[in-house]
C-alpha cells in the first residue's frame, strides 16, 4: 500500500510539475497577476523544489528490497553515468542564462519572459534536448542497485523526463514554427547520430 501511496505522489508531483508550465496554465496566471507575473518563474522552480525534496527524503525511508544488484565491478558504471549525466545538465546551462532560467533575472528587472530562441551551439548542438538526456541517464542509473521505493521514483522520473522531452519539442515546433522544425531536421532530438525530427 505504502509503495502505491508513493507512486500516485510522484505521478502527481510530475502533473502539478508540467501543469504549471502548460501555454493555457501561464497565460491564465499572466492575466491574474499582469505585472506580478515576472514572479512567476521563481514561484514556480521554488514550489517545485520544496515539494520534490520531501518526496525524496520519505522514499528513502521505506524499506524495501533492492532492484537490480550490481556489484562493486558494475557499480562503477553506475557512477560513471551519474558523473556523465551532471556534465550534460550543467553543459547545457552554459548555452543560456541561469538566472533567467530560474527566474531571478525576471524579478529584478521586472521584465516579462522573452520569447524561447534556438540554441544551436554545445551541447544543443549535439541533441535538441540535453537537459532531459542528462535527466534520464541520472535516474535511469540510479534505479539500478535501489531498494524498491526509489526505483519506482527514480523510474516514474525517467518515465516523466521522456515524455517531458516530447512535449517540450512539439510546443516549441508549435510556437516557433519553420525556424524550429528545421532545427529538428538538422539535430536529433534525445538520441546523439540519430537525424531526423522523429529520433
């Protein structure tokens, strides 16, 4: 019961998660708050922080037996994609302004969120989505040698992180049009040496 209880809070973590960030979602908020909108984004990565941090720490808390074993040889591979994984994430950040991502920059400027532009240089070069590939190299090594608590979490993360990458594409295809799409054609979009939109 306690393993279903965690699994409907994480899948309900995820849809609060990506709700949130849903066109009809801010555009509602931007109209109740006009000016105070700017506030918006750091609302949003703080509410999404406090409310995964205890998630993490109560499913580390539940016994359970551990999935997939690995020995001391295999767990070195386990680390390796961990130290890959958080390369790939701060990697990305270098090709954009982490303060704006965050939303401090917003905040202080008082200046309302700019318009998504195409990355096309480091690791955006690469893939169209680094940060979710980083994502999902994270937790798919870790539900490896996990009691079973965090392999559902770190399992319906990875679940969420993959379709997060595709939702992700196709709005942005929708709001940016040809620009994008011909940036899809040019640079796979998860899987590195896989052209095409569809990858």
């Amino acid at each position: 019961m306690i393993y279903f209880l965690l699994c409907i809070l994480w899948i309900l973590w995820c849809f609060l998660h990506s709700w949130l960030v849903t066109t009809r979602t801010t555009l509602w908020f931007r109209k109740q708050f006009r000016d105070k909108f700017v506030f918006y984004r750091i609302f949003y990565n703080l509410f999404s922080l406090i409310t995964v941090l205890p998630l993490f720490y109560w499913q580390r808390t539940i016994p359970g037996p551990i999935v997939f074993p690995l020995s001391p040889y295999l767990m070195l591979f386990k680390y390796a994609a961990w130290i890959f994984s958080v390369i790939v994430i701060a990697g990305s950040f270098v090709s954009f302004d982490i303060w704006e991502f965050i939303g401090i920059r917003h905040t202080v400027s008082g200046d309302q969120e700019k318009e998504p532009v195409i990355k096309k240089h480091g690791f955006y070069g690469i893939v169209r989505h680094p940060m979710y590939l980083g994502g999902i190299i994270f937790f798919t090594a870790s539900m490896t040698h996990a009691p079973l608590p965090q392999f559902l979490g770190y399992l319906i993360l990875a679940i969420y992180m993959i379709i997060g990458t595709v939702r992700e594409d196709r709005r942005l295809a929708r709001e940016l049009g040809d620009v994008y799409r011909n940036y899809q054609k040019e640079v796979p979009m998860i899987l590195p040496g896989i052209p095409g939109r569809k990858t």
